[in-house]
C-alpha cells in the first residue's frame, strides 16, 4: 500500500515580480515502511517536497495524499492533527523547544496528543534510551552538542509510533561518526517498527544507507536507479 | 494544562527583562487600581459615616408638598415645606422594626439681623430638642466654648465655622453667654483686631420662609460654639437652635400657641405658597424682639400641647444596621402613605444634595485615570509580547510543526500574561492593601473639606472592601485578556514554514 501518493505535484514561490517554480510535476509513490533517500544537487527541491509530504508547506498544483489522506482539502487542524498523528520531522537545524529538557521535548508531542502520564513517561524514557541520551535527559537543549540535539529531534520525531518520518539532511551538521549513529539509529526503527523513512541528503555516505534513491533535479523526480 | 503552564513559566524566566517590564507596568496597575478602590470606598464611607451618623440619618422624610428632595445643602432662599403631621408619623416610625432612632427637626434659613448693618448675613437653623437630637447624634460636634443647652432650654450652638462668617459679615464676635474670648479659637482678622473687637452673646435671626407670613425676628442666646467633627465648612453653616424657638423664628405656630395645626388646605386659601422671597420682608421684619417677649400669635392651649404637634420641616432616621436601603424606604413610603401623613421618604444621599454628586464627580475622576492607566498598560504589554511572539517565531512554528494546535500556542501566550498578572498583579493588590492600611495609620488630616470628603473622617482613611478587592482583580484579568488577544493571534498566526525558513 503507498502510504505517500504525489500526481502532477507543482509548487512556485513567488519572489518580487517573478514566480520561482520550486516542483514542476513530481509523481511519486512511497510504499508503507520504505527507507527511502532524495538527493539532488542544491536547490533542486528536495526541503520543498519534503515539506509538502510534511503538512508543512502546501502545494500550488497537483495531489498529495498521506496515509490515504488528500491534504489539500483538510483544514489547519485537521493538518495540525496528521502532522501530529502520523507524521514525525527532523529538521535540518534540529529546532527543539529551548524551555523544556531533552526528556520534555522528547515526550512533549506525547502530551499534546493527551497521552495518560505513566504512558508517556515510559515510551520517552525508551526513546531517550535509544537514542544513547540517557545522562543527558535532564539536560536543556542549549547544553547538548549538535549531535545530541539531533539525536533529540530524531526521539521526538519517533515517539509518537509515527507512519511516516520526514528527515531533511539529518545528518548535514554532524561529524561521520555522529552521522552514521543516527542512520543506524533510523534503520534500526525502520525495522523495528516499520516505520517508514524518507529523508535527503547530498552525502554519498549517507546514501548507503538508502534502500530507495529517488533524484530529484530542478524540480523534477529523474529515472531511479537500482534500490542499493 | 500542566505542559501549558510549564512552558509558559518556564518562558518568563528565560526572558526576565521582558517579564520584569510587563511585570512592573501591571504591578503599577494593580497597586493603583487597590489604593484608587480604597479611596473610593473610604470616600463613600466617609461620606456615609459624616452625613448619615453626624448629620442627618440614613433617611429623611419631607412633606410632599416639597419640591426638591434636596432639604439640607439646598440653594439658598428655597424654603422647606412645613410637616404638619408628626404625631402620625410618630406612631408610624414607633411601630417599624428596621428604625432604630428618629427626629424631628426644623431647617430652614435665617437671615442674621444686625441694626448698624444693611448686608445680611445667613445661617442655616436646625431646630429640634437637644436632648433628643444628642441622642440621635451622640458625637457628631464638640462644645468648645460655652456648654451644650440643658433640655429644654432655650438656646443657640453656633459652629466655630459660622462665627467666623458672622465676624466676617458684621465684625461682630459671637460668644456663649458668660464666656470669655478664647484666643485659640479667635479668627486670625479678629485676632487681628483684638483690642476693639466687638462682641456679642446673643444672635438675632430672621427666619426665611416662603410659606408663612409671620416670620419673626428673634434673639438667640448663644450658648455655645461647637466644632463638627468633619466637614465643618458644610455643616459648620447649621446652627442648633431649640425647636420652640426655631418656630417662633420661621412663624410656625409653636406647640405652646398652637390650638390647631395648620392644615395644608388652610395656607393653600391664604395663598400663601410659592418661594416669592419678596413676601418675607412684611412690614415689621426688622423689628428686633427678644425670643421671651416673641408675641404669641394664638391663644395658649389649656392642655396636652407638646412640642410635638408643632410644626417640623423633616424627620431624620437612622435605620437598623444591616437594614437594606432600598427596602427600608419603600416600606416607609408605604406607611408614611397609608397613615395619611403626607410625607414622603428619602435617602441621605438625596436630601444632602450637591454631596452624593460630588462623590460622584471625584468618583468618575478616578474611573477615568484608572482607564487611561491601563490604556497605557495594554499598549505596552502588547507591544513586548508581540515582539517576543516575533523573536519565538522558529520556536512556534517548529511546535506546531510537531502537531501542536493554534490553540495550543495562543493557550502558551495567555498563560504567560495569566501568570505575570497573577504574580505582579496579585503582588500590586497586596502592596494596594498594606498601603491602604498603612496610610489611616499616619493620621494625615486636611482641613480642605472636599479632601475631608475623600479623606472620609478626620484623617486619610482609605477602605478596602472585599468587593472592592475583587473589582480590581477582575479589572487586572480584562487587561490580561486584552493584552494578550493580539500577540495571540500574531502567535498563532506563525507556521511551521516560518520555523524552517529561518536559518
Ligand atoms: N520560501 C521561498 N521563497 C522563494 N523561493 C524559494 C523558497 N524556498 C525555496 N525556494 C526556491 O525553491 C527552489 C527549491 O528549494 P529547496 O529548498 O527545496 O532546495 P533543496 O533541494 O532543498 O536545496 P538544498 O540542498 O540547498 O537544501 C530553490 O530554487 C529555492 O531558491
Ligand atoms: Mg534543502
């Protein structure tokens, strides 16, 4: 079953007088629990698709349906709500909520989805185990290194059990090492919990990892490759 | 709720220059708003407590055939209706539980006669029975010179307020029979002129009435001079006068003379009503006569004639405490109706007059001043809290990236300003009321009366009533939601787009 359904995908920016067209026809299909990696030389619209899939951006032309879901037609909340539910971001920059420890980060979208505590609690305390940050849980996001906070962000993008996780360039700021950690990290959720996976990349390294590879260049998705 | 509040609070420590502003204005706002309510109910209190214990009671009753409901802080020259009918009422007050006390009085204006002087002098006379209105009023004035009147005597209090006007209309210094001048209590133009001052024991009145002829001129011995405990430039214009005299003084028939009341109807046929002021100054008003020669204009009764079935002009009441207001007056109207008395009720606030509106005046001040003041507030507030929505835009939209709702983010905000105008402003009511029970305690006295009237009682004597309290609580949460509405809705207004475009 394809959990991500993109026909005749089109998103333009507008900028001054001029319109910048970002996608200009993406089809694409993503199967339920895939390990599925974008790249493309820089600009090509790899972050503008990937927010699209997100919720986070909305397209101009074209359908996009998510976990059966047609996004174009959902109101905020209901967006607020898929996001919520069934999608889990990393972001490039690893934004977390400076207020709240790494624990609180990591089970603040537990909270929000009203969660009972006891229940939450134990499903953070097992991400935080995870992703190796245990002594740090206590920590706010201001005292951990880039590759901590990411590996925060990886947590809290898969604590909710989500269908589907978006990962722009997880691994851009962090050293090879950090970088092939989470990775493996990300593979071992995928089958672990069958999670589904799409994230992008310009790092070859980061593409062993990548059971599908789709290109994507000035917009538009190119002939795929062999999966690896 | 708890992640909410966790976040909001954890957010003003973060931003503590921001938080201590917002937090200083609505502490301000509070701490004003506590002190300006004290005022206010201090105010009202004081009014209350001077005018309904010291002065004339929570209600007056007046004949219907009176106009204005305002008797006592009337303009001059109105002339108070005569009540005709306190045996009834009497019977009526006797017989209602939620009156604790009453008196009949006379008020009106007299004109202060003096032979070498053409210019006339006034003076409000109160008459009544000393012994009854000491009771009624226990503590209201001091005697400072001279002594109260034994009951039944005849006599004239004249507040140290009024002998100073006297001096300034005739320099004349009025003195209680058998008193000396007392230095203290001279004013400063009389102290002044000390080696020739002019003084008297005795005052001659005109009484002022539209309704009667017969007015009289009488002399009054002075038997003392008395200071009202507040208010002394209002209440200082009332000289006490013994009822029988104060009769004999407006040309009521008094109970000695008296045969028959005279009926409403009667002085109707005369044609005799109506404030025609020029009827007061019949033939023979400036003639001077002694109150015990006054001629007697009736042949004397044989019998049962007391002073009270002469003539009153009000009764004064004071109600049972905790007696309500609005209740107690309809149910004296009611009565008074019934029993064919042809008086009607009204409340203190309406028969004192121009006093209830200034409170309202200063009142309406204060409103407008508190409402500026959290003009200024929201402005501020709002503008901080917008800019820090701005400054946390990457925050938000990242939160709302990860599937928080509008309403979660704008739950943030409201808690932030719920809790910076608990702590601040729950800190600005608690200074309010230490304030307000610090100042009674410094004993600041004035002797402007329309700070008197703020002051409510000698000294600066704010209140704070637990209403008063809640008000302002209830005040600083409209602020709060009203500060914190459009920062809300920029806060709300951030996507999860903004979060990532920011790097
Ligand atoms: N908010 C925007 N306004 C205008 N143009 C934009 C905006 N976001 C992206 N673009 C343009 O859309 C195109 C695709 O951008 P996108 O960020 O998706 O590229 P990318 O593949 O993620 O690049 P990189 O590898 O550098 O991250 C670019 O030409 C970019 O300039
Ligand atoms: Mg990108």
């Amino acid at each position: 079953m394809n959990i991500i359904e993109i026909r005749e995908l089109k998103k333009e920016y507008p900028l001054g007088n001029t319109i910048v067209p970002a996608l200009r026809g993406v089809d694409l299909e993503v199967e339920e629990g895939e390990f599925m990696s974008i790249i493309g030389p820089s600009g090509s619209g790899k972050t503008t698709l990937l927010n699209v899939i997100g919720c986070i951006d909305f397209a101009t032309a074209g359908s996009v349906t998510v976990g059966g879901r047609e996004i174009t037609t959902l109101s905020d909340t209901q967006v607020t709500d898929l996001r919520l539910n069934k999608i889990g971001f990393i972001f490039q920059n690893f934004n977390l909520i400076p207020v709240l420890d790494v624990f609180e980060n990591i089970e603040f979208p537990l909270l929000l989805m009203k969660k009972s505590g006891a229940e939450a609690r134990k499903r953070a305390e097992k991400l935080v185990e995870e992703v190796g940050l245990k002594e740090f849980a206590a920590h706010r996001p201001a005292e951990l290194s880039g590759g901590q906070r990411q590996r925060v962000a990886i947590a809290r993008a898969l604590v909710t059990n989500p269908e589907i996780v978006l990962a722009d360039e997880p691994t851009a700021n962090l050293d090879s090492v950090t970088g092939a950690a989470i990775l493996e990290l990300m593979r071992r959720m995928n089958e672990l919990e069958k999670t589904t996976f799409v994230f992008s990349t310009h790092d070859a390294n980061v593409l062993k990892y990548a059971r599908r590879i789709v290109k994507i260049k000035d917009g538009l998705i190119e002939k795929e490759p062999a999966a690896a | 709720m708890k992640l909410l509040l966790t976040i909001a609070w954890r957010n003003i420590l973060r931003h503590k220059g921001k938080s201590l502003v917002i937090g200083v204005i609505l502490f301000t706002g509070a701490f004003l708003m506590t002190v300006g309510n004290g005022v206010i109910s201090g105010m009202a209190a004081g009014i209350e407590k001077n005018i309904i214990n010291g002065f004339m009671g929570d209600i007056a009753l007046i004949s219907d055939a009176q106009k204005s409901d305002n008797i006592l802080l009337n303009m001059m020259g109105s002339s108070i209706e005569p009540i005709t009918t306190y045996r009834k009422i009497k019977e009526i007050l006797l017989a209602q539980p939620y009156v604790r006390r009453f008196l009949p009085v006379g008020k009106n204006l007299a004109m202060l006669l003096d032979e070498s002087t053409v210019t006339p002098g006034y003076a409000y006379l109160l008459g009544a029975d000393f012994s009854e209105y000491r009771k009624m009023f226990p503590d209201n004035f001091t005697v400072i010179e001279g002594s109260y009147p034994a009951p039944g005597e005849r006599a004239l209090l004249v507040p140290a307020f009024a002998r100073d006007e006297f001096y300034d209309f005739y320099n004349i210094w009025f003195l209680p029979e058998g008193g000396g001048v007392v230095k203290e209590n001279l004013k400063k133009e009389a102290l002044a002129d000390i080696n020739s001052l002019v003084v008297s024991t005795s005052v001659v009145m005109m009484g002022m009435t539209s309704g009667i002829n017969t007015t009289s001129d009488i002399r009054f011995p002075v038997r003392g001079i008395v200071r009202y405990g507040a208010l002394n430039q209002i209440f200082g214009h009332f000289c006490l006068v013994d009822i029988e005299s104060y009769r004999e003084c407006l040309g009521y028939f008094t109970a000695a003379d008296m045969s028959v009341q005279v009926p409403k109807e009667e002085k109707k046929l005369l044609g005799m009503e109506g404030p025609d002021l020029d009827s007061l100054f019949g033939g023979d008003a400036m003639i001077v006569r002694d109150y015990k020669a006054a001629p007697k204009l009736r042949a004397a009764p044989a019998a049962a004639k007391t002073a009270e079935d002469g003539v009153y002009n009000a009764v004064f009441i004071k109600l049972v405490d905790g007696v309500s207001y609005k209740e107690a007056l309809a149910k004296l109207n009611r009565a008074m109706a019934g029993g064919g008395t042809e008086v009607r009720a009204v409340p203190w606030n309406k028969a004192s007059g121009p006093m209830g509106g200034m409170a309202l005046i200063i009142k309406s001040a204060l409103f407008i001043f508190v409402t500026l003041l959290f003009c200024v507030a929201v402005i501020i507030i709002v503008n901080t809290l917008t800019m820090s929505a701005i400054e946390r835009s990457s925050e938000i939209g990242m939160m709302r990236a990860v599937g928080a709702r509008k309403t979660f983010i704008a739950g943030m905000f409201l808690g932030e300003t719920a809790i910076l105008s608990a702590v601040f402003g729950g800190l600005g009511i608690a200074a309010g009321i230490l304030a307000v029970k610090i100042i009674p305690l410094l004993e600041i006295t004035t002797k402007n009366d329309m700070l008197q009237l703020l002051y409510g009682g000698n000294f600066f004597n704010p209140l704070l009533s637990f209403s008063g309290i809640a008000l302002t609580a209830f005040q600083l949460l409209v602020v709060t939601v009203i500060a914190a509405l459009y920062p809300m809705r920029v806060a709300v207004g951030i996507t999860p787009l903004d979060a990532i475009s920011r790097e």
